[in-house]
C-alpha cells in the first residue's frame, strides 16, 4: 500500500523508489515502477550502489518554483502544498518584490496568489501583465474564490487561459504536470480539463457520515476531480446504498455516527458477501494510538484522521479505486 501511495501521490510520484523487502514476489514492483528491488538481507555492495543510484538519479536535480501572494498566510500554505523532496520554493509578497521577470525567468513555475478582494486581485495581475508577461506558459494562478479572479482576469484576456487552483490538491497536481521530470511536463491544461484525473474520473464514492458538513466540505472537492458522490448520513442508510448500487469503488465511512457507528457499520458490510470486496477508508476525528489497528480489524481496507489530509486523502482514493477497477476488470474476463 505504501508503495501504491507514493506512486499516485502527485507530490511523489517522480521520486524514485528503491525497495529493499524480504517479501516474496516483491520483484514484481519494478513492472510498476520500482527503481530498484533488492532482496534482505542487502550487502554492503548492494547498498552502496543504491546510493550511488541515488546520488545520480535526474530527479536529485532542484525544481524550483515561485509563490508570489501578498497574505503571508496564505503563502505559508502555498508553499507547503507545493513542497516536496526535489522541489525548491521561494515565496515573495508581490512580483515587484523579486525584481520582477528577470527573476521570475529562473523559475520553472510561478504560483500567484489572490484572495477575495478585487481590488486586490486587480493590482496582482496587474503587476504580472508587467513584469511576467513572458513567463505565461509558466504561470498558475491559485484562488479560493474563483468568481473574485475571474472579474479580475476579465480585464486581462491575454491571461484567460492561465491554469487556476481553488484548493491546495488541485494546485499540487497542476504544478506536478509542469515540473520538470514530470511525464507530462510542458502540457499544463486548464482547471476544467486539469481535473479530468484518470485516476479518479468517472469513479463512485460513497460518503457515511452523519455531519452534513463534513459531507459537503468533502463532496465539493471530490466533485473536482469528475468522482461522482453519494453520501448517507447513518449505517443502515448507507449498507443500504451500497446494495441497491454496486457500482460504487469506494465508501468513506465515519467512525464517530448515532445508532450504528462506523466499526459495526464496516463490520455489518463485511459480513455481506455482495458487498464484502468494496474497498472501505475510515475517517475518525481521533487521532490515538491503536485507531488504525482498531479499524483495520473491523473491516477498514484504510484509515485516515480528521482534519482530513486532502493530499494524503487523493492517494488513498486513488489506490483503492485503481484496485477496484483492476478487480472489476478481472471479474469481467473471466465471465
């Protein structure tokens, strides 16, 4: 699972992986593409030439990118969802700030933030029109409140076609696309394609959770990405759905419900053989010791801790669906 998650994580996906495993048929990791598999114990030979690999891999090679938003808060956030082990970030409260394009032309990608004043998102883009106007091919915009930035973009058709980012996911996946070292580098779509994942569109989900809020703060993200939401706010409600719907790839199930909580609701399910396969992801607001291994053995196939983790979120979905669609694949040929 480790493995599947660093490979769909977008913000890890281009770092190579060396697996060192004492499991059986772990050879097979390289057709999904480990960069090295060696069996324990490892010698001393063997380790140094990992690290020698290592050391020469492409990817070792700093990206950067600039994060330029005048709210330093948000720029903290900025940087962090872009952040990874092979990408540099400098951050700057405005364009004038950095010398303007001649600094900007040493970046490989540069992130404008706006907030929801116009006025202020006005002057942003006014300052980008004049200093980054050579750099657009390398520019995303990242805005919470697209309706604010898309009155102040109307001003400035030239930047129309600039990718834009409402959420911290979106925006790590669309400057992933523009890396260096990224298999589609160079070929940054807008936000309405960007979300077209192939990964997750087209997929079904499925959401237990008797806090609406929860459900729609969840259900707009994932809506993004073209996954189709269904949500049931109890148990029954929701082992209900998952029977009368069979093509669902994945349920997220909150442990903290009325009547029938989360661990006899996955434990309910697993106990059904038509629905005993669905791939189940617990959502817990605690966060202690022993929670993961209490909702495995109640049926979890994963575990994720409220606040929720949207990257670490997107990943999880991603293996689960895949694994899903694979076992739905092999069901149909050997019909």
């Amino acid at each position: 699972v480790l493995f599947d998650l660093l490979r769909h994580d977008p913000k890890t996906a281009g770092i190579p992986i060396h697996v060192i495993s004492g499991a059986e048929h772990v050879d097979q990791l390289i057709d999904h593409g480990a960069a090295s598999v060696s069996a324990k114990p490892v010698s001393s030979d063997g380790l140094a030439s990992i690290l020698d690999a290592i050391r020469e891999s492409e990817a070792r090679a700093q990206r950067t990118v600039l994060v330029v938003d005048p709210d330093a808060d948000r720029r903290l956030s900025l940087v962090e969802a872009i952040r990874d082990g092979i990408t540099r970030v400098t951050a700057l409260p405005g364009v004038a700030a950095g010398a303007g394009k001649a600094v900007a032309e040493g970046y490989d990608a540069v992130v404008l933030g706006f907030g929801r004043s116009a006025k202020e998102d006005a002057q942003i883009l006014e300052e980008a029109a004049d200093h980054l106007a050579g750099s657009l091919p390398r520019l995303v915009f990242f805005s919470p409140y697209a309706d604010v930035l898309q009155q102040a973009v109307a001003l400035h058709p030239e930047m129309s076609e600039v990718p834009r980012a409402e959420n911290a996911a979106q925006l790590s996946l669309l400057i992933s696309q523009m890396l260096p070292g990224s298999e589609r580098a160079g070929h940054v779509p807008a936000i309405s394609s960007k979300v077209q994942n192939a990964d997750l569109a087209g997929a079904k989900v499925l959401i237990i959770d008797d806090d609406i809020r929860n459900i729609y703060s969840l259900t707009s993200v994932l809506e993004t990405y073209d996954i189709e939401v269904l949500h049931a706010e109890r148990g029954r409600d929701g082992i209900a759905l998952l029977e009368e719907m069979r093509d669902i790839d994945v349920a997220l199930v909150d442990i903290m419900m009325p009547e029938m909580d989360g661990y006899e609701t996955m434990r309910e399910i697993r106990r059904r053989p038509e629905i005993a396969d669905i791939p189940l992801i617990s959502v817990t607001a605690k966060a202690m010791k022993g929670d993961r291994r209490k909702c495995l053995e109640a049926g979890a196939s994963d575990y994720i801790a409220k606040p929720v983790d949207l990257d670490l979120l997107l990943a999880l979905l991603r293996v689960w669906i895949g694994r899903a669609r694979s076992r739905g694949g092999a069901e149909l040929a050997a019909q």
